[in-house]
C-alpha cells in the first residue's frame, strides 16, 4: 500500500530476512537451498520449515482476497 510506513518492517527485521520472505511469497521458484540456509542459521529446520508454511499460506490467503474482490466487482 502507499499509506503504509515500511520503516517499521525495516526496524523490525534484518535485510537478508525481508528479502527471503519476499522470494518466497512472490517469487517462490526463485527461492534456492543457499537462501534457505543462510536465514535464521540459530533455528532448526523444523521452524524453518513452519515459516515457510506461514509464507505461503499468507500468499495464498491474498490472492484469494484479490480474486473475490475481482468477483465482487464484476458482480456489482
């Protein structure tokens, strides 16, 4: 959105953090083992792998929004 402050997101999480989260949810075919090992090095595959699954549900869930907000407009 243009309203929305993204100096938040830049205090909150490290650049190599928001530019994973980025691949993945917008370009999860470009997302490679390198990237998927170099974020959180501290955690365990297992969260790894839930914040994988948190990703791509949120993207999931967005463009079903996008694609009911078409429908609702198409239909009015």
């Amino acid at each position: 959105y243009d309203d929305y402050d993204y100096g938040e997101v830049n205090q909150l999480l490290e650049r190599s953090l928001k530019i994973y989260i980025k691949t993945v949810a917008c370009y999860p075919e470009k997302t490679t083992k390198r990237m998927y090992t170099q974020f959180w090095r501290h955690f365990k595959h297992s969260e790894k792998v839930h914040v994988n699954l948190l990703l791509l549900e949120a993207r999931m869930q967005a463009a079903l929004l996008y694609a009911l907000r078409a429908v609702t407009r198409y239909m009015t």
